[in-house]
C-alpha cells in the first residue's frame, strides 16, 4: 500500500515537471480558448507561469494578462488559471477555466473599468473621470452569449459629480445579470429629496456595449438646469442620457 502510494505521489510529481516545459501557447492552444476568439500577440513562459501581450478577445484589445496554473484544479479534472489583467480600460483579477461549447468562466473576479476610456461615456462623466468596480463569485459566457453572472457592481461617478447632481447620494450599486446574451450592469441611487439615478451598462466579449442613465422622481430646479448641460434629454418627467452603442476595446493607435 505505502509503496503504492509512493508510485502514485511520483507520476504525479513528475507529470507537474512535464508540465513545466509545456508553453503557454500551447497550452492555451488545446484549451479552447482560441475557438472563443482569444488571441494574443505575443505569449512568455510556460503553462505553470505565463504572460500574454496584446490580448484579443473577438478582435477586441484588452491589454496583457499574467497567468498562474492553479494545480489543485488540474486534480479535479478542471483546470483554470489565475489571472491578472491591466489594460487601457482598466484591471482584473480572476480565475479563468475554459469547458466544452466553447464556455468560459471567470470566477472569484474583480473587474475595475475606467469610463474614460470609453470614447462614448457620457460628456459629464468625461468631465469627472469615474470607474465601475464589478466583484463576484461567477460570470459564463458561451461565445458571446452571457450564460451566467454572479456579482454586484458599484461606481463612483455620483461622488465625483456632486457640483451637478448634488450630495446626499446613496452607494451607486446593483446585482449583475443576463439580459438577452449581454451582461447587464445595473447601478441604482437615491438622495434624501426622493431623487433616483438609474444606470444600465451592457456588455459581452467583442460586443459593442450601451449605456444609458436616468434620473427620475423628485428633481430639482437646479437639475433641470444642468442636467441638460451635461447632455442629459428630457423624456417626460424624468431626464434621460442615451449613447450609441461604446465601442469594445480596441488597440491603441
């Protein structure tokens, strides 16, 4: 039995040393990854350790990755990676696993996006600056089709807009979820007058997303002043800003 143990203990440690000559791009290759439109300009170390450059996903740039092998999930017979992102649009960190469909997984995640690097974000939050901060337990994708999404999102664009939109804001934040094959990222506030802010963010892989905001209930003289100012329209009782749909990550020229 020890001895038989032993054997078992040695095929696994010398199948992890195989590992460690395989590359990344390899690895990547066999994974699936590629047939879900993931492509990199350029790929360093190994299948335990690497780094991609120029990161594509559906022909959108999204910046480099470092990637970790978790070996306990190569036990299991479903392995993934640890992941670390930081691109133009922002940063992340996740765990990433790729299944039969091709579908893949980000678990454990949190994705930080900064709205000024959306050429379309709304004029005011181009004034301001503001970021998107998504944290959670799952979110799948089967292509381009959101499957699965598991998490909340919170943003800092009502703190950093107090001279338009005044103080007194609860937390922007919302539940992620899938709504027609796109994530959806609601963000919801309400001050002490009665006033709410709504925003929906939609998003997939290669797809070009929207955004929209409204302010709605009670609204104050000053807002029906700046709020158009800011680029907001008018739809009956409530103001309402509409964006064609933002463009994906793109290269930088």
């Amino acid at each position: 039995m020890i001895r038989f143990l032993f054997l078992v203990i040695f095929v696994l440690v010398a199948g992890i040393v195989g590992l460690a000559f395989v590359p990344i791009a390899t690895a990547l290759k066999y994974s699936g990854v590629v047939d879900n439109g993931v492509q990199w300009a350029s790929a360093k170390g190994t299948i335990l350790n690497g780094h991609l450059e120029g990161l594509m996903i559906k022909g959108a740039a999204y910046g480099d990755a470092e990637l970790k092998l978790d070996i306990p999930s190569v036990l299991e017979g479903r392995p993934r990676y640890a992941v670390d992102w930081t691109g133009d649009h922002g940063e992340g960190s996740g765990k990433v696993s790729v299944s039969s469909g091709p579908t893949i997984a980000l678990e454990d995640y949190i994705i930080k996006l900064d709205l000024l690097a959306y050429p379309q974000t709304a004029r005011w939050i181009q004034k301001s600056g503001g970021q998107v901060k998504l944290e959670g337990a799952a979110i799948r994708f089967k292509g381009s089709e959101c499957l699965e999404a598991l998490g909340a999102a919170t943003s800092d664009v009502l703190d950093l807009n107090r001279d338009i939109l005044g103080a007194g804001w609860s937390e922007l934040r919302g539940d992620l979820s899938c709504e027609d094959g796109k994530l959806l990222v609601p963000l919801e506030s309400e001050n002490a007058s009665g006033t709410r802010f709504l925003v929906r963010l939609r998003a997939a892989p290669g797809y070009a997303g929207k955004f929209e905001a409204r302010v709605a209930g009670f609204i104050p003289r000053t807002l029906n002043f700046a709020l158009p100012l800011a680029g907001f329209a008018r739809d009956g009782e409530e103001f309402v800003y509409l964006t064609k749909r933002m463009p994906a990550p793109t290269a930088a020229p």
